[in-house]
C-alpha cells in the first residue's frame, strides 16, 4: 500500500502566510483559529494514492476496496474516493459481488456513501448488475436510492432488465422501486 501524506497543506499554508505579509501597512492581528479552520475544512488531513484496504474475518478477506486516492477531511467528516473498485466476498471467501465507480463520498459520523460517476455493480449470487451515474447509501436505514429523475438500469444474465427513474432499494426487505418512467423487461424464475 502506498501511504503519502499531500505537501498541499503545507504549501497552503504557506501561501495564505505570504499574503498576508506581502500587504505592507495591513495589521498582522487577524484571527488566527479562524483561519486554521477554515484550511482545516478544505485541506485534507490525509491523502492516500492507489490504495487497498481490506476487511478480514476469521482469516478470509471479507470486503476489499481499491482506489486510485483517497482523501480524509476530518474537521467534514468525510472520505472522497476517486476511481473506486469494491469486492464483497462470501464465508468461504469465494467473491459474491463486484463494483466500481467513479467517486465516492464517505460520510465518516453516518456511514452514508455518495456514489457517482460510471456506477456498475454485479452480484453473482443474484446474476445481476446495477447501473447509474449517482445513488445514495443510506447506512442506518440500509436504502440505495438515485436521485428522482436519475436513470438507473437493472440487469439480469438472462437478458432481462428494468430501466427507470426514482430507483429505491431497501435492503433488508429485499425490495425495489421506482417512482418514475420504468422500461423493460425483468424475468423472475421460480426454481
């Protein structure tokens, strides 16, 4: 894993402390804290490059997330994931679902996750992949939502698929909706 810590923090602060030295005549008692807050907000404390992290139980990987950067904003309390793949892996550590998207924002107090750009999930225990360009992990109540007029396809192996707008899933129900313009064709096979 390649563990960088970004200079741009620095290089900030060093910017904003030659402005205010380079206004001859200025006053130098401006508010310290307030703008140390301000940098705090809007310089990552951490950035990590092509990074992989892992989440192991009983000695089996049992989620695997890879990255192209990652930047932690503490003071936000948020993660932004550039250029992301994700594995899930079942008991037997066989892997049981794949994804990748574009960016995430990881909401580090809630666990809710912002997902956009090229989103493409593929579950091999279902046969079936999702896509979309933005939905929305909400970890408390287990949901994965797009956005209201935000086109979501579902896809099986078999060929059949829904395309619509207003996608919901609540995960411990097993559900999906959608609240506008639906199209196609979903197969459900009794076995």
């Amino acid at each position: 894993m390649n563990n960088r810590i970004t200079g741009f923090s620095i290089f900030t602060l060093l910017a904003v402390i030659l402005a205010v030295l380079s206004f001859p005549g200025c006053s130098l008692d401006y508010n310290e804290s307030a703008i140390a807050d301000s940098l705090a907000e809007e310089v990552p404390d951490t950035v990590l490059y092509d990074f992989v992290q892992t989440k192991v139980t009983n000695g089996l990987p049992e989620i695997r997330v890879y990255g192209a950067e990652a930047a932690a904003y503490g003071k936000k309390k948020q993660t932004l994931i550039r250029e992301v793949l994700f594995q899930e892996f079942n008991k037997e550590g066989e892997l049981v679902t794949e994804g990748s998207a574009d960016n995430i924002v990881f909401f580090t107090e809630t666990e809710d996750a912002e997902i956009r750009g090229s989103i493409d999930f593929y579950s091999k225990t279902e046969k079936a992949g999702i896509k979309g360009e933005y939905l929305y992990w909400k970890n408390k109540e287990k949901t994965l939502s797009s956005l209201p007029d935000e086109p979501v396809r579902m896809e099986k192996d078999d060929g059949s698929y829904i395309l619509g707008s207003g996608f919901e899933t609540q995960v411990k129900q097993k559900s999906v909706t959608f609240t506008r313009t639906v199209q196609g064709q979903w197969v459900d096979e009794e076995d």
